[in-house]
C-alpha cells in the first residue's frame, strides 16, 4: 500500500526522524493560512501517490503571498501528469505547504528487502534529488548499499560506513546516525516494503532532515497495522480495483479489450500472455481464486463488463479440487442476472468438464465454449477484433 | 524414486482441524499419504479424521515420529508455525499457507539456516510424488506417476503443465510449488540440485514468472551442472512494470525480473523455452521421443 508524502511525514515525525515544519490543507483559504503561518520561503507541495511531480509542475517554491496564491490557486485541483501517473493525470486534492531550507548538500537514502540476500538493505546516494534508477545507470559509483543481517539488526558501523561514504562532518554524522536509526525502527516496525527519502538534505546548521518521503507497506501486514491501514486514499487507485478489492478479486486494468477471468495467478498472467501470443490484448489482470464461488464470479464478471473498452471475454479455469460444473453452474446464474452484449469465450477444463461444457452450452446464453486453449484464444482474439 | 517424499513419509498437519486443514488432509489421506496426526493448540487429545490431534508439534513427532509438517495456519500465525516445525526437528516443512508478511520470513529463513529443516513454500501447492504421496493442495485425479519432475512459482498454472503431461502418457516423478512469494524456502537452484540425482526424473518442466532473479539463478546452474532437458515458461510476459500480479512475489521493479530477460538467459543456458503454455505437454513429449 502506497501513503501520500504528507501521511509519510507524520510518521517520520513520530518515530524521530526530522521532516520541514509543515501542514496539509485541502482548501486554497487553508493553504495560504498555512504558508503565512510559516513564513516565505515556502514550498507547495501536491500530494499525489506518485513521483516526478516537480517537473510536472506540483512543487514551486513561493517567496511571498501573491506568489503563494497564485501557485496554491495553480496546483490544488490541477490534473497532474507525470511519467508515473499515465497520460491520464491524477487528480490534486491536497496541498502540503512546508518551511523553506538552507540546503548545503542532498543524498538519497532507502531501506528496501533485498530479494536476494533476503534481508533489508539501506542504499544511500550522494546523487539527491535525482531518480535512484538513473543514477544506477549513470553514476553507479555514487551508490552505497549495507545490507542489515536480522540477526545483528543495525549496527553502529552500518551507520559509520555509509557516513563516510557520503562524506559527513563530525556533527553531520552523529544526525545522520539518530535518523538512520528511527528510521530503520520505523521500517521494521511499520512493515514497511520500502521508505525512500530524497533527498535527504544537511541544512546550514548541519542538521540532516528528510525534505521528501514516500513510504509503501507490505499488504501482507496491515492486519497488524490497522492506524496505516485507515491511511489508504481510494481516490489514488483505479475504481475498478477498489471494488474489486471489496470482493477479494484480484484484479488490474490494463489497455486492451479482452476482458480475462481466471483462477489462480500464474494461469492468469499466462493467459495474457497467450491473448498477446495470438495477436489480442488483454484489458486487465483478473484472478478469482480457487474456491470459485457464484456470487464472485458475478462480481467479476460486472467488474470486467464496466471496462467499456472491454469487446469479449475469456473465461479460462482449471478445476482441480474445484468441479468444472460447479463453476459453469455459477457462470450460468451470474450472467442471467447480467445483461451481457458482448462475446464471451469460456474454457473449462478439469474435474467433471463435460457436465460443465454440457451445462454452459444448454444455457440459452451467449456463450462460445472451446476446450482447446489455442482454440478459445484464437477464437476470442476474432471476436474482440469484430464489429 | 522421487525427491523428498515418498510412501514411508510419516506427515503431520498444522492447522489439522480448521476448514483448510480438515478439507485437504481428507484429500491427502484419501490419495494414500501416511497422514500421523495433526496439530491444533488447546485441541491435544482429541480424534480429528481417525487421527490423533496434539498442542504441540514437539509432542506430535514425539507420539507419532512424523519427519514432515504441512501447514495450514492463517498467515499472521505461519511464520510462527513454521519455527515450531524447525524447533521439533521436522526434516521437511511444508507451508501452504498465502499472505505472510515478508519481514516474518526474513527472521524465519535466517533461522533455518541454522536448523537443518527444508521449507517449501509459503504460498504454494505443495508437494507431490503421484502414486506415493502427496504434500499440499493440488488436484490428485490429473498427476500420474511418471518420469518427470516439475518446479513451479505458480498454482493453477502448474496444473495445467501437469495435465498436459498426463495426456502425453509421460506421468512425473515429482512436482514442487515452490511458492509465489518474495522469501521462500526452497528455490528452483536448490530443487534443481535435488532432481538431478534422481533416477526417475528424465526431464524436467519449470514454470517461474516476473519478479526477483531466481529463473536466472536457476539458468546460470541447469548451463553449468544439469544433464537432464528442461522446459520452461515464464508467466507474466505481458504483465505491466510496477504492479503485483496476484502472487507477492509477481512484480516487474526497476526493470529487473521481467519475463524477456528470464527467458534469455535460459534460453541462451540451453532451456527449451515455450512461448505458449499450451505447449508444455507436447514440447517434452518431443524431446524424450
């Protein structure tokens, strides 16, 4: 789960990690209250879920109240496009207004898992402010990474060693220790899946602070962190996931007209493949799980048929342990209290399939029902490429 | 002979007595798997299934002298199930169980080094020699007993290869989910390792999908040390940067783990990679003749 940067922030502030003073505000009257408050130079900042918002034009340093309104005015509301949001822009419903600093030196710094040493890893930079992917491509040199075994947790050499990559005075050092060590609590304890902060800058005064922040949490873990959890923002994800979320379907949109109902993950990401193969495109990622039960499937199938881009369907399951004529009873039953126009293209294959292909054809519903999985591909790519 | 299981296998089950547990040891023991008894706290003494329930997996191997634990415990109690395994000395542990958090297996992988337990898992099938023995969850009607080995992230996927293998008439010798999960226990190398001492095993099928770099681990080992054929797939080749695809595990991040890179250096380590899942089946059929 993603949190906006000013949610990120209070939970910097509370475990002990510096952040700029600053306050969120949801109306324009609210925002320029905030920044009078905290005086010029001050930073507007657009909270959306997602980066390169700067040069999208979301982040402008203000020098006095007219600029201030002017710039509030501006962004609060605007549709904010960057390379992270899609052509579609997001939506900019609140501002996060913040003290101007004196900045004398910027670093990045993260605590990822690393997959493959299968334990956290700190990454720190002394390229802040830029993107960590492109300076991996351009500066790999300037990249300092220190995993964190769990047996010894963090340790103060992990502390120095990065210190002193980056190169820090005496005073700088000991700052950059107090924050690396909240922090790291902060990710431990939060069940964080990551927390960047770039950049994180060393002011005039020498005090290290965390002048940006994005933090996303491990899904996995938020039944035990029910205070992050209450921080998800629906209005940042796609509606169609939202609802499917209530009805624990997984489910992503994607581009192509070819909506996709499967069971199981792996089977679902191989029939995008396979649409793809034979020259279709998939309109979303779509996962019923194992236990196939009616009033799921009717949920997915409204999911799928609200997608108007969507032309036909592919119904691809497996039952295993589940029946194949138990699905296709349930298939059955969610579409005849659908009003369905489209095409729809299902494979059943597994315990008891003939009873189940037996039950879909006699329906009396618009059904195409092949058994071979190249038959029923080829044949939905047709239909969804028809008029 | 098959790896890790077989019909001596003396199982027990955590998480015996809940809906999961009660369903799919009904199964397990219905395809002749030498379930000993089951584990649920506050439950000890009682009969599950014709089967003794115990508090404490200690006090099941103790009673029983099980060398294998499947788990069905919910997620925020598996990583905990798991350690208890590890602490009785159950040889092999394997966690079924979907959802763990990932820092939990961080502390529970660690520890296992230090143990001399296998994990499979989480997130995962399963395990299963046909014929002998059946760890997990999987669809007994469609494996055959047969000559070969399957290693799998995925669930449903997975029976689909195998069904395809069924039809050819070629049966396998056993098949492990190694699970969809970020952190898990056994890894396609280490699975790897196991299958290629293995008489029964003539070939192999591998099914990986995006995310992490286990696919390149897994090619980089079959180039230098494995004999036998493999066929791969890769799910997700189509799946978009950035987002999880079901599995925790599924995610394409910072251009890494994409389905193009791990079929190429599989492809270029000898693996006869399919594009389409559809020809699992009949591509291994082709290469044993």
């Amino acid at each position: 789960m993603k949190i906006h940067e000013y949610q990120a922030k209070e939970l910097l502030k509370s475990c002990g990690v510096p952040v700029p003073l600053g306050e969120v505000a949801d109306t324009a009257e609210k925002a320029l209250a905030v920044a009078e408050r905290l005086g010029y130079p001050c930073v507007i900042k657009a909270q959306v879920h997602a980066g390169g918002r700067g040069k999208a034009g979301g982040i402008q340093l203000v020098r006095n109240r007219s600029e201030a309104e002017k710039h509030i005015a501006r962004i609060l509301g605007m549709t904010l496009v960057s390379h992270q949001t899609g052509p579609e822009g997001k939506l900019v419903r609140k501002l996060l207004v913040e003290q101007g600093l004196d900045i004398i030196k910027e670093f990045y710094l993260a605590i990822i898992i690393d997959r493959e040493e299968e334990m956290p890893v700190i990454i720190a930079s002394s390229q802040g402010g830029m993107e960590i992917e492109t300076v991996a491509r351009d500066h790999p040199q300037a990249i300092f990474k220190m995993h964190v075994h769990p047996v010894t947790g963090l340790s103060a050499c992990h502390i120095r060693n990065l210190a002193f990559k980056l190169d820090l005075s005496k005073v700088q050092q000991q700052n950059f220790s107090n924050l690396l060590i909240n922090l790291y609590e902060l990710f431990l304890k939060s069940d964080a899946s990551l927390v960047e902060i770039n950049p994180l800058i060393v002011t005039a005064n020498d005090e290290v602070l965390a002048l940006d922040a994005k933090i996303n949490f491990d899904d996995n873990a938020l039944c035990r962190h029910p205070d992050i959890a209450a921080w998800r923002d629906v209005h940042e994800e796609e509606p169609l996931e939202v609802e499917a979320s209530k009805f624990e379907l997984n489910y992503i949109r994607l581009d192509g007209n070819i909506g996709c109902m499967v069971n199981g993950a792996g089977l679902a990401m191989a029939t995008m493949d396979i649409i793809k193969f034979y020259g279709g495109e998939p309109a979303n990622f779509l996962d019923v799980g194992g236990a196939t039960s009616v009033e799921k499937v009717k949920e997915a199938f409204k999911i799928l048929l609200a997608d108007k881009n969507v032309r036909a369907v592919f119904v691809n399951i497996f039952g295993g342990i589940v029946r194949t004529d138990l699905v296709a009873n349930g298939i059955v039953y969610a579409a005849k209290g659908l009003e369905i126009k489209i095409p729809i293209v299902i494979r059943l294959v597994g315990t008891n399939e003939e009873e189940g292909m037996r039950i879909l054809r006699e329906s009396q519903l618009n059904f195409v029902t092949e058994n071979v999985l190249a038959d029923a591909v080829r044949r939905v790519v047709e239909l969804a490429k028809g008029d | 002979m098959s790896i890790l299981i077989n019909q001596d296998s003396r199982v027990i089950v955590q998480g015996f007595t809940g809906r999961e547990g009660t369903f799919h040891s009904t199964q397990m023991i219905e395809y002749g798997t030498r379930i000993v008894g089951g584990i649920t706290p506050n439950k000890g003494g009682q009969i599950h299934l014709d089967k003794p329930v115990f508090n404490t997996v200690e006090e099941a191997v103790k009673e029983t002298a099980a060398d294998v634990s499947v788990i069905f415990v919910p997620a925020p109690f598996a990583a905990d199930a798991i350690i208890e395994a590890a602490l009785a000395g159950i040889a092999l542990i394997v966690c079924i169980s979907e959802g763990i958090p990932v820092l939990d297996m961080v502390k529970v992988k660690h520890f296992l080094c230090t143990t001399s337990s296998r994990l499979i898992g989480p997130n995962c099938p399963g395990i299963i020699s046909p014929g002998k023995c059946k760890v997990g969850i999987m669809p007994s009607r469609i494996h055959s007993p047969g000559k070969v080995g399957i290693i799998s992230r995925s669930g449903t996927l997975t029976y689909v290869a195998v069904d395809q293998i069924t039809r050819e008439n070629l049966g396998q010798s056993t098949g492990i989910g190694i699970g969809g999960d970020p952190i898990i226990g056994t890894s396609f190398v280490e699975a790897l390792q196991l299958f290629k001492d293995d008489e029964q095993t003539e070939a192999l099928v591998m099914i990986g999908e995006i995310g992490g770099t286990l696919e390149e681990e897994a090619a980089a080992y079959i180039g230098k040390n494995f004999n036998k054929p493999v066929v791969a797939f890769i799910a997700g080749q189509t799946a978009p940067p950035g987002r999880r695809m079901g599995h925790a595990g599924a995610i394409v991040s910072g251009g890494r783990g994409t389905a193009a890179e791990k079929m190429a250096v599989l492809k270029k380590n000898g693996v006869h990679v399919v594009e389409n899942p559809a020809e699992i089946g009949a591509t291994v059929k082709k290469i044993l003749g």
